[in-house]
C-alpha cells in the first residue's frame, strides 16, 4: 500500500530545517515590534481612525506569524505523525511554551479594547472605517463585563494547569495506562488496551462485547474514587472562576465564547429535549431488529447487518469527487487542490495518532487532513467529512481577513456533516435493499448519537453544576445518579441501564470542556435543515457557499437571520429533527418490506 503523506514544504523542509529557528526569532521580533508600538500608547482606545491602524497591525500579525507561525503548526503536524518520536515531542514542547508566552504578552491589546466603556464601544462599532472588525470588536465587546484586569487574567491563565488541566490530564492518563485480558472475536483471549477494550464493545459477537464491557466497567470502578476527587476539583474551579467574573449561569461562558446567544442553546436543548421520543423509538426499533427484549447499556451501537464494500482510498476520491461535483463545482475545485498539493495522511502506521481531524493555523496556512484510513465504509464517510471542514475553511480564507478566518464552535461541524451525508445518499444508490437497511440503521444510529445523546450530555452537565453549587461536594454515587437519569431519558426502556454503567461520565472528556457538547447537536440540525432546502431548490447551494464562507464575520444568529431563519425559534431546529423522525420512518418501512420486524 503505498503511502500518502502531507507536502510540508510550504511550512519546513524537514525537522532539522536551520529555517526553523530563524522563523521562530521572526515571530519573536514581529510580536515584538508591535508590542513596542502599541503597549504603552492608548491614543488607539480614543480614535477610532487609529484603532483601525493598531487592528490592521494586529490582523497583519495574525495572518502572517500569530504566536508561533509556520515552525509552531509544522511542529504540531509533525507530532501527530509521529507520537513517540522524543525528539519531535521535545521541540514541540519548547515551542508550545514559546507561543503561550507571546499569547500572553500579546494580551493586552484584547483587554484593553475589552475594557472600553459603553458609549466608546457604541461609537466605535458604528464607524465606517472600522466595519471591517465590527463582528471582531462585537466579539470581545461581548466578553468585557466578565474580564479582570491584566495582571488578574494572567493569574488565571497561570492557575488553570494546577486547578484545572492537571486533574482532567490525572484521569484520562490512568485510564490510558489500563489493559486487561478479553475474548476477542475468534474465541481467543488476549491483553487489550482501555481504547481497544472500548472499541470491543461494538464486536458483533455478544460474548465478546460483554467480556469487553465488563473488563471496561472494572477499570471505571477502579477509578471511581479518583474521578470523584477530579470531578469536584474541576466543578469547584469554575465554580470560582464564574464567581470571580460574576458570571450568571454555568454555561454562559461557554456560549458568549462560541458567539452563540444562549436564547439560541436553550431553544435547541429545549427542541430535542422534546423530541426524545425519537429516540426511544429509534431503540426500540434496534432491539427488534437485533431480536432482544433489551438492549445493554454498551451494546446500543453494536452494527446492524453486514455493510460490507471495499472503500479503498482512490475509490472514495472518486466516489466524494462525483459527489461534490453534482453540488458545486467549486465544491470540487477545492478538493481537487487537496489532492494536488499533498495535503492529505492517508493510512495508519504506527505512531500516528489515531481517528482523522482537518487541521488548519493560520489565514495564511495550507489547510492538511489527517485519515487512518482502512478501506471500510466509515473511512469513506469520514474523508467526506474532513474534506466537508477543508471546504469551509478555504470558502471562508477568500473571503475574510485573518481576525474573522475560522468557525463558531456552535456551526464548527456544518460543512462536515452536510457533504458526509450527501456522500453517505450516494452511497445508498448503488447498494441493495439488505445492505440499505444495514447502512440507514447505522445512519440512525451516528444521528442519535450526535443529536439526542449529547442534549442529554448536556442537561447532565447542567445538573451536575447545579447540584454541586447546592451541596457544595458530590459523591461518584450522586454523579452516576445524575448520569443515569439524564441518560435513561434519552434512550428510554429498550436500554437496560447497566450495573456499572452509572460510572460511563468518568472515561467521556466532554463533561470536562464544559457544556461544549451542544455543538454536535446544532451542527448537525443545521446541516440537515441546509440539506433539505439544497434538494429542494438547488440554486440553494449559493446560500450555503454563503454561509460557509461567513467565518466569523457575524453571529450565526445574524448570518441566519440574512437568510430568512430564526434559529432562536423552536421551530427551526424541529425541522431538522423531522428529518431524523423522516429516516426512522423510512428504515421501519424497509425493515418491514424486508421481514427484519416479526
């Protein structure tokens, strides 16, 4: 098999590039001279003419260097293709140090903007010359009543590896360091790793998964106590840091950092969480498929069906290449540029990291995808969806400046989602009626998942600071309570909530960036809601280049409401949700037409 690996040359030559160095000290020295130039001025917090110089600087800055330019983002890339390589590890930490310090230095500029007072704000932002940073100036306007003073905020900064980062790292490295021995799926024993044993789950042999599920309980049971300390440390944290702020509810932080209006989220919690029945059904459903009166807690993603199909990597460009072709030509110039300048990783090797991600830095930056890719159906899906963020992040580099090039975490997965499941309707053309089935049940399956079981994440995340700031201390029997209500919500009696599943919160990393989970959900109701309107009309298609090329130019509450939608209003995320309720009733009917339901 040969290997396709990312071109990046346009960042370094190699690893021991003298070029390196020298493009550290050039960060050093710009990150410098604008410090010199605007530290000790103010003159910029006054005019709004010489605020715009001191942001075309800074946007300059951002484009071209940022606080660790193309060493700290080759660096990063090469890392995650080789993990254990102690010498890439080694210069990866020096310049991750490197960066932060600049971050920090450079700070000031963010904060004193942020502490402007109101009626300067408003006069500011209603400046013709500065409409080009208005969002950008929106942005830290909206963070400004919950920011400290500098010196306060770098004792923030400072405190949150000792009352934060440290813990969850504590928690997340025993459960790495964990192996026992399992049945695999030939009958044979053998030591597995927590990842491993947690993949196992999913076997299609029930006495394989369930030897799996119990060693994968053990090991939680094991950490219980620790997770409990590290659970109550990292609630009290941010318990204090709201404090400290005078900031009103858990999750306003997060939603005032994602440039979502919480009217948006709450609407969105409140949508799903009124449509759990779906969910339930869609279980149900599964159990009768699969011939059981209950699923288990770990076997609700177990496979339906054989999918089966050789994806091989050429195969799948052409498969997403005719795909994309059918939606935007543009569509399929970008990826067509992906391919021609080696922007792709394509196969596993050891001391790759695992999964796959779409990377970008900088404006200015080669965007590169990462797959571990191994000829299945999942790999197919999964280029669709990283070459989907790719796209996104080209469409917004033409159009916007370097302070407005990226994505709001709430519409972060849009793009992805929207070409993954076009890829995944094309897919389903070709394949017969058995294999249909198998491929709509799992669709059902990746929906529910990203949708209904992160609301319920969600709401657990919200009952688990409440109570906290009640009680003050939660014991791992409170938690796995809350965990098991919010969960056997969603998932309904066909799900047998099971010994030892009261603990699944330790090992999910989610619940420790709080409240982010919401995203996946927003993502992915949007996504279905753009999709619908694309096949209804495809001149729609130049509203969602629109869209996607909007960066971080305006909110998306602004950037929908252009188009004619309130995504504040219930209604539009319960289209989104007609869409799943649509697939189920359309998988019953084939499970049905096919005799799969007796």
């Amino acid at each position: 098999m040969k290997q396709i690996l990312w071109n990046l040359s346009p960042l370094l030559l190699s690893d021991d590039d003298p070029q390196l160095e020298k493009k550290k000290k050039t960060v050093e020295r710009e990150s410098n001279n604008f410090i010199r130039k605007w530290g000790k001025r103010s003159d910029y917090l006054k005019s709004p003419l010489t605020l715009k110089q001191a942001l075309d600087d800074y946007e300059r800055w951002s484009r071209l260097y940022g606080p660790d330019g193309d060493a700290g983002y080759y660096l990063w890339l090469r890392r995650s293709q080789e993990q254990n390589n102690a010498s890439l590890r080694a210069k990866f930490n020096t310049i991750d140090y490197f960066s932060r310090k600049i971050a920090n230095d450079m700070q000031f500029f963010h904060l004193r903007i942020a502490k402007l007072p109101a009626r300067k704000q408003k006069v500011f932002l209603n400046h013709p010359e500065l409409r080009i940073y208005r969002h950008f100036l929106e942005r830290i306007f909206a963070e400004a009543r919950y920011l400290l003073s500098e010196p306060e905020e770098k004792i923030m900064n400072l405190k949150s590896s000792t009352s934060y980062s440290n813990w969850v790292r504590m928690t997340s490295s025993f459960l790495a360091k964990e192996e026992r021995k399992v049945l695999l799926d030939d009958g044979t024993r053998e030591e597995k790793s927590f990842s491993e044993i947690l993949s196992l789950m999913n076997s299609r042999k029930k006495r394989a998964r369930d030897t799996a599920a119990r060693a994968f309980n053990e090991i939680l049971a094991s950490y219980a106590d620790v997770a409990e300390a590290e659970m109550n440390a990292v609630l009290e944290n941010k318990k204090v840091d709201d404090d400290i702020r005078n900031i009103s509810r858990p999750d306003l932080s997060r939603h005032i950092s994602d440039d979502i209006d919480t009217e948006v989220v709450d609407a969105l919690i409140e949508s799903v969480s009124g449509r759990f029945s779906l969910s339930r059904r869609y279980y149900a459903f599964k159990a009768r498929l699969l011939k059981v009166r209950q699923l288990q807690y770990h076997e609700r993603n177990v496979e339906y069906g054989n999918i089966s199909g050789n994806f091989t990597f050429p195969f799948s460009l052409k498969l997403i290449r005719k795909v994309l072709k059918k939606l935007d030509g543009k569509f399929l110039d970008i990826m067509d540029g992906f391919i021609k300048n080696g922007q792709f990783d394509v196969y596993p090797r050891k001391g790759k990291t695992g999964g796959a991600f779409c990377a970008h830095h900088l404006i200015s930056h080669p965007t590169y995808i990462l797959l571990n890719h191994t000829d299945r159906l999942n790999d197919v899906l999964t280029l669709a969806h990283e070459v989907g963020h790719g796209i996104n992040n080209e469409l917004i580099r033409e159009k916007q400046h370097a302070l407005d090039f990226g994505t709001p975490t709430s519409t972060a997965e849009v793009a992805s989602t929207f070409m993954e499941d076009f890829v995944l309707e094309e897919i389903l053309t070709e394949a017969d009626d058995d294999l249909k089935l198998a491929i709509m049940v799992k669709k059902l399956n990746d929906d529910v998942s990203t949708i209904f079981r992160q609301i319920a994440c969600y709401r657990f995340e919200q009952d688990l600071h409440r109570v906290f700031r009640e009680k003050g201390y939660l014991s791992k029997e409170e938690i796995g309570g809350l965990f098991r209500k919010n969960m056997a919500a969603y998932m309904g009696e066909s799900v047998a909530q099971s010994p030892g599943s009261e603990n699944w919160w330790i090992y999910w990393s989610h619940i420790r960036s709080f409240f982010y989970v919401y995203s996946y959900a927003s993502g992915l109701l949007i996504s279905k809601s753009l999709q619908r309107s694309a096949k209804e009309n495809p001149l729609f298609i130049g509203k969602v280049k629109e869209f996607l090329a909007a960066g971080l130019s305006e909110s998306p509450k602004i950037i929908f409401r252009r188009m004619g939608v309130d995504i504040a209003n219930k209604a539009f995320w319960d289209h989104g949700l007609n869409e799943v309720e649509r697939l189920l009733d359309e998988t019953v009917a084939l499970a049905r037409k096919l005799g799969k339901l007796r």
